[in-house]
C-alpha cells in the first residue's frame, strides 16, 4: 500500500520517468475508501484495463491516463523497432474502446493522435518525447481548469449553504482539485461555511467512497446520503444549491453524467433549487446537437446483482444497468467552466463562451 500524501493535492494519475522507459502510475480507486495504493501500468492494456474496471474515472482523469497509456504504446514500438506512429495510433486506437460516454478521453487522443502526426518527420525517440509533453500538457491544463471553475463556482455559493453532490467530480476524477468539488472546496477556502450533503451513488459508491473521503480529508463538512434521500433532505430545506460534474455536454447544453443525475436535477426543480454543471471545456462535445445521441454506457449487471462481492438478487434476475443519463438543459440552472459561467444554458451562450 502506498502512503496517502498529507498535502491536499492528490496525484490522481501521472508518468514516471522518461519516454522510452517510464510508466502510467494511478490511485487505484476501486480500494478507497479503505486502501490507498498507487499502481504501475507498464502497457497499454494495463491501462485500458484500468479505466476499464474505474481504477482511474470521471472524465478528465480518464482522458489523461488514456494519453499517458498512449506513450506506453508507442514505448513499445521504440523498443521492439516496430513504427513509431503505427504504435501510437494502434494504442490510442485500442484505449477509444475502454469507455464510450466520456468525451474527454476522446478528445485527449485526438490530441496525441494530432501530435503524432504532426511530429511524424522526427526521429522516433523525439517522437515519443513530443507525444509525453503532450500528455503531461493534458494533464497541466486540466490542473489549471479545475482551479479556474473552482473560483467561478465559488461565487454562486452562499456563505452557510448546504449543497448536494452526485458522484465524484472531485480531485479523483481529474488531474486534482475535480469540477463540482472545485467549487466546495474553493468556497470553504474563502471561509464560507458550506455542508455538503454527499449522493452515495448507487451502484458502484463513487459519492460514499470517494467524495466523502475526499472531502472529509480537507475538513470539508459532509454527511453522506442514499440515493433515494434527496428529495426528503431538499424538502427539509437542507439544500440552496446542486453542483455535479459532467461526462459530456452537448452544443444546447444537455448534460450526460452519471445514472441518477437527472433525477437530482427533477427534484431540484421540484424544490426550486438552483441545479448547476461544473466542467472544464475539454468535456463539451459541440458535434452533438443535443444529448439524445451520447452513447450510454451499460454496464455488468453484476454491480447490482452483487456489488462488491455480495449477492443482493436473486439468481437469474433481469438487470438494467444504464452507468449514465442525459440532463436536459432546460434542467440546468448555469454550467460552471474555466472560462467563466454559462447562464442561460443554451447553444448561443456555450459557443460564445468556448469561443466556437
Ligand atoms: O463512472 P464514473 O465514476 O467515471 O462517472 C464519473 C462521473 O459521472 C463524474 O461526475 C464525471 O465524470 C465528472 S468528473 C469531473
């Protein structure tokens, strides 16, 4: 087990060592809360394996390691003296399959996939250093994102608030620091007294697992909810704001992100509560009109049937197990980027706000 870092900044997913020999290292999130191990992936299906399994999730981390596992293909390419670009592509081709609802995972490869080819003229090794800045430039930029929508977010919280979560959208799920946790943890910078009321996140306990801890290891007040208590906690008048992450966000600003967002999203409504989406640029797909054609991804019915090794059904039972769903814009009160905050949510002020 490696020792958890005292600082507050967490190394979610990073590279040791140089191009031609260096390795992906990650948190393997599948053993918090309990474990805090730090593993090596050494190839390229190692790494597929681990965003595959959520060794390493939420969107911008996934991009990031998938980046970093793209080196690895090309690594092996230098040492074997196969093609350099011919390994790289094969990689990043390889690692598109791991998850298909995150965008940012395909928009990182994009990126090495475009350095690859623009560096293609170099020597193979220059190649393979030019494809690792790359990456660590993904992962840099992230860094920098997350503190720009922590300190737009922080802003649109009031000093005493109670805010909801679902998920984790914190400093795991991406570089560090996260989007919606962003946003908590830049307002208890600023003194304000924000109680966080943390989704557990049925069915793999990302809230319970990961954004309890995470905000409990910076003294941020939280208490940790079912699913299925949201609604009795906003009646009680517990809750002034909604903040989550997000996996992709189409161009009018319908927002996919983990299975039961939606349905926080209704009751914010329902209560008049104001519901907002923190993410950097990088999770926007603006080729997709609206969310009805994000690819969900379904997911082993086994993580309902007998989540973390108990059986809780019946033998044989029929599962559904959609892993995400799409909020529609008209849901969503602003969505909180590194440029600033988009509000009204509508494909004029997102493309005037990215720039596209
Ligand atoms: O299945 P997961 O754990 O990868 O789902 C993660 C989420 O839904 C997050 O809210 C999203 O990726 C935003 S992360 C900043």
């Amino acid at each position: 087990m490696s020792a958890e870092p005292a600082e507050a900044t967490l190394e979610t997913v990073g590279w040791v060592g140089n191009a031609s020999d260096g390795f992906v290292q990650l948190i393997d999130q599948t053993r918090l809360p309990t474990e805090f191990t730090r593993i090596e992936c050494h190839d390229v299906s190692s790494v597929w394996e681990a965003i595959r399994v959520l060794r390493v999730r939420g969107a911008p981390a996934i991009g990031i390691a998938a980046a970093y596992g793209a080196v690895l293909g090309g690594q092996r390419a230098l040492n074997d003296g196969a093609d350099m670009l011919a390994g790289l592509r094969a990689a990043s081709a390889h690692l598109r399959t791991s998850r298909p609802t995150a965008v940012n995972l395909f928009w990182a490869l994009d990126r090495i996939d475009r350095t690859a080819v623009d560096a293609s003229g170099l020597a193979p090794g220059a190649l393979l250093d030019r494809v690792l800045s790359e990456a660590h430039a993904i992962a840099r930029e992230d860094r920098a994102m997350c503190r720009s929508i922590g300190r737009f977010g922080a802003d649109l919280a009031p000093h005493g608030a109670g805010v909801l979560t679902h998920c984790n959208a914190g400093g795991l799920a991406t570089a560090d620091y996260g989007t919606a946790l962003a946003v908590i943890f830049s307002a208890h910078e600023q003194g304000k007294a924000v109680h966080v009321y943390a989704d557990e996140t049925r069915p793999l306990l990302q809230g319970a697992r990961l954004t309890a801890w995470e905000l409990q290891r910076r003294g941020v007040p939280v208490t940790l909810i079912c699913d299925n208590m949201a609604a009795q906690v906003m009646k009680e008048g517990k809750v002034q704001l909604v903040v989550v992450g997000a996996d992709r966000i189409a161009a009018n600003g319908d927002t996919a992100n983990k299975i039961g967002t939606y349905g926080v999203a209704l009751l914010a409504r329902a209560h008049d509560i104001p519901f907002y989406v923190a993410a950097p640029s990088s999770t926007f797909d603006l080729s997709l009109a609206d969310g009805s054609a994000v690819p969900i991804e379904q997911r082993d019915p086994r993580e309902i049937t007998a989540g973390f090794g108990r059986q809780t059904a019946p033998e044989g039972i029929e599962v559904y197990n959609p892993a995400f769903d799409v909020t529609p814009a008209s849901l969503i009160t602003a969505i909180i980027t590194e440029r600033g905050v988009i509000h009204p949510v509508n494909e004029t002020a997102i493309r005037a706000k990215l720039g596209t």
